[in-house]
C-alpha cells in the first residue's frame, strides 16, 4: 500500500475514541447540559423584547478600564486634514478630570486592526519598522466591531446599501484577528448573532437580513398622508399651520357630509396621536436590543466599536408616550460601562425631502407644511446624533456611499494612546460620573476624540466563589457555564480541532479533536498510580443553534514523562467523529477537572459542502502530523500505529510546518478516461499579507480512489516572528481550469 492511501485509510479513522463513562447519572447531566445550550447558546442575540439588564458590579477591562489603583482611556489625536497624529510622546498631554490635572502613570501607543502604516513583514519574516516611530507602540492586532442593522428602520434600498457595506467589509476589510458580530433589532439573524472571526458565518448572518415594511406612518383609510414628524408636530401643537392643513384634509374628504371643523379636529389628533403610538412601541424595540447589545460587550475585554445603520426615528415621541430620551442615557451609560464608541450610519443616503414614490410626502398647495418638512429630514437623525455625540463616535449623513465612510473609521480608529492615571481619595469620594478633557500642549490645532467621561465604580467586589463538594449538580453546573460562555474558558487549557472528510463509508463526516493539556490537572493515586479524571462534553449546533450531535466521555489521565517539565507540555487529545449533513455548524466543547473543579472550553465553526454539486472541493486541513503508539492491553493485544495531528495548531519557529487534505470532484480529460492534473501551492499569510510561499508544485495522483485525492506538503516556517498567521492551501484543476482553497490558524512560539 502506498504511503498516501496508507495516510489516508488512517485519517479516516484518526485515534480510536477513549471509552466513554456511560452512567445515567452522566448522561443525564449531558443531556440537561445539551437542552441549556438550545437555550442559551446565542450568547449575542438581542431579543427585541430584552429586558433592561443591571450593569455588571465589576467593571470590565475596556477602553475606560477602573479599578481601586488605575484609570485608563484611549485617545486619538488628529490634525487639521483628519490625520492621526503619530510618535506624541506623554509629557505633551494634558489630562483633566473634573477640570483638575492629573499626572499620566502609564502611556503608551496602540496600534490594532488595520495593516496600513504599521510594522510590516518582509517575505523572509524579517520585521520592518518605521524610522519615524517615537512612543513605544503596542501592536494589538484585533479589533472588536459590531454591525447593528436596525432593520424595524431599514427601506428597501436602504437594506440593499447595507448588504453591500457589510460584503465589502467581510471579504476585504476584515482582518485575521477581529472579532465580528451582525446583529439586528428584529432578531431574524438568529443564532449567527454572535461574535465570530469566520468570515462564512458573517456571510450567513448578513444573508438572514430581510426587509421590514415599515407601516408606522398611517393606519387609516386617509388618503392624505401623515408622517410620524406630521403627527408629533400636531400633538406638541407647535405648527397651528400643519394641524390646519389636516383639518382642511378631512373636511374635503367627508363631503358630501356635513362634518364640523370641531370634528375633524378631534379626528386628526386622534389620528396622530395613534401613530406616535406605534412609533413609539417601534422605537423602544430598537432600543431595547441596542441596550441588551451594550450590557453584552461588557463582557468582553478591549475597546469595541458599534457601526449602527438605520433610516433613522424620531428622538421624541410626544408627552404622552414613554420616555425615549431617558432611555437613551442608560444606553449611553451602557456603553460607557462597555467601552463602546458608537458611529451611526443613515441608511437613506441622500434625500430631498420632496413628493417620490417611497417616502410619501404630503402635498399643499398652500405651503402650510413647507417649515414642518424643511425640519423633518434632520428630525429622523437626532437620535443617531446624539447616540454617537455621546460614545465619542460619529455621525454619517447624507451620502450613499457609506462603505467608504466605514473604511476610514476603521482607519482612524486603528490608532490610539493608552492613558491611564491613579485617582486621588477626593476623586474616590465624588461625584459618580467623572468628566475626562485632554488636550495636546502647544497644538491647539490637533482635535482630540474620546469618551466624554467614566462612571466610577461602586466599590462592591463580586461575591467570593464559595468552595462546594463535587457533587454532579456542580459539576452539571460547571459545565454548562463552560458551554454557554461567551468566552472560552481557559482554567484547563483545552483545544478543538474540526477535520471534514469525505468517507467511503459514512460520508461527510467531522472530527472533532479536543486536546486537554496535563499541567495543571489535580492527580491522585488510584490503582498505585497518580491518575487524573477530566470529563469532556461537547455539543454539534446547526446555524439555527439546534443540536444535531453529541458527545461526552470521562478521560483517565496519567503522567506519561519522565520529569515534571516533560507532564507539563503534554496533553491528552480525545477524537469524536460525527457524520453530518452539508451545512454550516458550531461545535462547543467543555472539559472540567472532576477532583479541583477547574474547567475549559472551546469553541469552532465548519462549513460541509455539498459534494453533490459535482464542485471542486478541499477537506479541512491537517496540520503537524506524528505518529502515536498504541500501547498493548487486555482488549487489544495487537498494537497498530496510529498517527495523530497537531490540534492547537501550535508551531516552534524555524519549525517543518507539514500539511494535507483530500481533493473532490476533482475533472478528468478524455471524457473521463484520463487522470485528474492538480497542482497545489501554500502560503502563510498575516494581516492579509503573504509572508512565507511555497513554488507551485503537480500533485501525484493515486488511480486507487479518484474520488479522494490525497495531497499535502510541507512549508519552512523559517525565521518568522512569533505570533498568529492563516496558513492558506490552493489546489488548481489544470482540466477544469478552477481552483479551491482551504485557510487555517496557526500560532508561531
């Protein structure tokens, strides 16, 4: 048998599977944890009907991160064109808080999420940095961004420009390590709505946006058309010409019978009145799921940015309805809490305000309405005004082109200075809401952007966790906030690796390898030897968040090395296979130290094709490749090696990266009597940027099974700094003349 059908014949079947601890007990702690996640797994949906939520008592290390010792806030600087001002240094800051100077403790320049003008990498790995770089800059990478469609406020055409700013942002202003979410107010994206870095989720959760119609403004049979600004002028009573005009409206279309100005008069208010009560109730559903958004982000760590896009609503909605200005101070105070700096985007682009056929003007002859929808236009944007006045974010208006704003928001946010300071015991004893300025010293040219202020904390220090017995409602418990987390959890450092595959037998199916490193774990002596007990539950989501896979075992762990320092960099790696039909699905895996308590958790995306397409299509890749003993017992007195691949995709530098996958549907020439002509080529690739290549080299094809071929090679990571890289493998079908590409994670140490 040759080597890659040997390879292949064992891929299929990875590791065989530890054996699982099947007590009722257990199962039944897996299956409640199962029917928890059916509930709980959208850990970002925002609920139109979500309740206003208390703000977490411990403040989260964010863009204004407050604790008993430290404050701290990012700015950005910009000159005169809007440029970020690079290289300022801290003693050329000025920092106030409630008009009183404070000295600057820590300082520092952060750079995060775009490549543009920062260090870069030569094809070699060798770093090239900027001679004209002074502070000392930290390169944060990652970004967190939020899309927030408020699509209850989204025409048609306004959805259509919102579809093509979130495709023009996932496919090329992404980068490798944002964190994204798409959320809206309706909910429709459902359990997509959640922070991802995948850009095939993202594209699915964009897809679920539909169009709302929007029928707030009239519910009568009147002919004339009545705007919700139309109605909250007549209800304040501050046109007496709009109200007139209405009037005149109703007492021409009851002729010929005889209504009496008194009664057109109680009509059209009433008629006004009902429909700032609808916009009213539309309203507060978007605003409930921008405050259930801004409670969210507070669990996260790092400074976040909500891109808000809507036709905009009224700011208020008359005297008699509830109070969405009060509202908009606890979202404002939310996002504070958060770190979140909120740009919003209006989605009508530019308009006129004149009679079309999409935003029903009404018509008078007599100019009564001109002053009312002269001031209507700008009415629907005070809102979205003061959402972003507030956050320290921008407001975008009257332009169709709003891709192009996002791009350079995300260009000037890239960049900021980190200050922090320690508060005085006067400042611990004030006022709850601290009022920040800063200013750079003899630039009074410069503008300076920032959060207008921080909310001190409460004092109040979360609950000591109280030790408990391990008993199994604890370790259910565990479980399941493991599973559920928004984060993974990393007190037992575990891993998930997910491996597509096409069988012979079974067909698509996924392997899902959870690695539970050994340091760490709490061992005691059992059968004369220390031994470790870990139990591992892991759950296979639908895009929807239903379940369609399980899996569960108890791992017995022992120290396989010789010293401590060879246990400590082992791990245990458990493989579960679980055949799937073509989709997009989450895996969500926990582990939990049955003696200590202690638990990690982990979670994945994986795209199945459909191969009966008849498309070129590449497996996942398999990355590291080793071979494992399997050690001889009672059960198996044969042993067969086995091979198994690296999980954490975690690589020492200077290291052999070795790689493969299998080819499907791969065109055959002659009418199918000829074999296929593949070639394949590897990069790595950082920041968009390609750093390492491999030369374009033909794969060698196996006649043995056609419908799976195998291919792999190996890329010399050489001298390339240590950090995260896409490893990226494109297969090209010389006959078909198409090509198909599969990209990974790695991390370099």
């Amino acid at each position: 048998m040759s080597y890659s059908l040997a390879i292949r014949d064992t891929v299929t079947h990875l590791l065989p599977q530890a054996v699982p601890y099947r007590g009722a007990l257990w199962r039944a702690v897996v299956f409640r944890t199962i029917f928890f996640a059916i509930l709980c797994l959208a850990v970002l949906t925002f609920n139109i009907s979500a309740q206003t939520q208390k703000p977490p008592s411990q403040q989260p290390d964010d863009v204004i991160r407050i604790n008993t010792e430290l404050v701290q806030t990012d700015v950005m600087v910009f000159d005169k064109k809007g440029h970020f001002v690079d290289g300022l240094q801290r003693d050329q800051f000025e920092l106030n808080v409630d008009g009183k100077p404070q000295a600057i403790s820590l300082f520092e320049q952060v750079r995060a999420g775009s490549f543009k003008d920062r260090t870069r990498l030569t094809a070699n790995g060798n770093a090239v940095t900027p001679s004209s770089e002074k502070a000392t800059i930290n390169e944060n990478h990652g970004r967190t961004i939020v899309f927030f469609i408020d699509d209850l406020h989204l025409s048609l055409d306004s959805l259509g420009r919102t579809r093509k700013t979130l495709a023009q942002f996932i496919d090329y202003e992404m980068n490798d390590n944002d964190r994204v979410a798409i959320a809206s107010t309706s909910g429709d994206i459902g359990f997509l709505q959640q922070f991802t870095e995948n850009k095939s989720v993202l594209h699915s959760a964009a897809d679920r946006l539909t169009h709302h119609p929007y029928k707030v403004r009239d519910i009568t049979d009147v002919t004339t058309p009545m705007t919700e600004y139309m109605a909250l002028t007549i209800e304040r009573k501050d046109d007496p010409g709009v109200l007139d005009f209405y009037i005149d409206e109703c007492l021409r279309a009851a002729y010929p019978l005889k209504y009496t100005r008194a009664a057109c008069d109680v009509e059209v208010k009433s008629r006004a009145r009902m429909i700032l009560l609808q916009a009213a109730s539309v309203i507060m559903k978007t605003y409930d799921s921008l405050e259930s958004l801004m409670r969210s982000s507070a669990q996260l760590t790092g400074r976040k940015l909500v891109f808000m896009i809507s036709d905009g609503f009224l700011l208020d909605t008359g005297p008699r309805n509830s109070d969405p200005r009060g509202r908009l101070s606890l979202i404002t105070d939310a996002a504070l809490r958060a770190g979140v700096v909120i740009y919003t985007i209006d989605a009508r682009g530019l308009f006129s305000g004149q009679l079309d056929a999409t935003n029903n003007v009404p018509f008078d002859r007599q100019n009564r309405l001109e002053s009312a929808s002269l001031r209507e236009g700008s009415s629907a944007q005070d809102a979205l005004n003061a959402l972003a006045g507030d956050t320290g974010g921008r407001a975008l208006r009257n332009t169709n082109y709003f891709d192009r704003w996002v791009n350079k928001i995300l260009d000037e946010t890239s960049q900021y200075y980190l200050l922090a300071w320690r508060p005085n015991k006067e400042e611990e004893t004030s006022a709850n809401f601290k009022h920040i300025t800063v200013r750079v010293i003899d630039h009074p040219e410069y503008s300076v952007r920032l959060p207008r202020g921080f909310l001190k904390p409460s004092g109040s220090s979360p609950p000591a966790r109280i030790a408990e017995a391990q008993t199994p409602a604890q370790t259910h418990r565990d479980l399941q906030q493991a599973l559920t987390a928004l984060y993974p959890k990393a007190e037992i450092p575990t891993s998930l690796s997910l491996v597509f595959l096409d069988t012979p037998v079974h067909g698509p199916v996924v392997t899902a390898s959870v690695r539970v490193a050994n340091e760490g774990l709490s061992y005691e002596v059992m059968e004369g030897r220390p031994t470790a007990a870990v139990d591992v539950v892991g759950v296979v989501l639908n895009d929807k968040g239903k379940p369609t896979g399980t899996f569960q075992t108890r791992l017995k762990i022992s120290p396989t090395g010789a010293d401590s320092a060879e246990q400590n960099n082992s791990a245990t790696i458990y493989n579960a296979r679980v055949p799937l039909t073509p989709g997009l699905y989450q895996v969500r895996v926990a582990s939990r130290d049955s003696k200590s308590g202690q638990v990690g958790s982990a979670q994945q995306w994986v795209q199945i094709p459909d191969l009966s397409q008849h498309r070129l299509t590449l497996s996942s890749l398999l990355l590291g490749l080793q071979s494992v003993e399997r050690k001889e017992t009672r059960a198996a007195p044969a042993a067969t090696p086995q091979v198994q691949f690296n999980v954490d995709h975690r690589f020492a530098r200077n290291a052999a990266l070795g790689f493969m996958a299998f080819v499907y549907n791969a065109a055959r020439g002659q009418e199918g009597r000829s074999l296929p002509d593949l070639s394949i080529q590897a990069r790595i690739l950082r920041m968009g940027q390609t750093v390492l290549t491999t030369p374009i080299r033909t794969v060698k094809i196996e006649p043995a099974d056609l419908a799976r071929i195998f291919c792999g090679g190996e890329i010399q990571l050489g001298s390339l700094p240590p950090g995260p890289y896409i490893l990226e493998v494109t297969v090209t079908d010389q006959i078909a003349k198409a090509s198909v590409s599969q990209q990974t994670r790695i991390m370099v140490e």
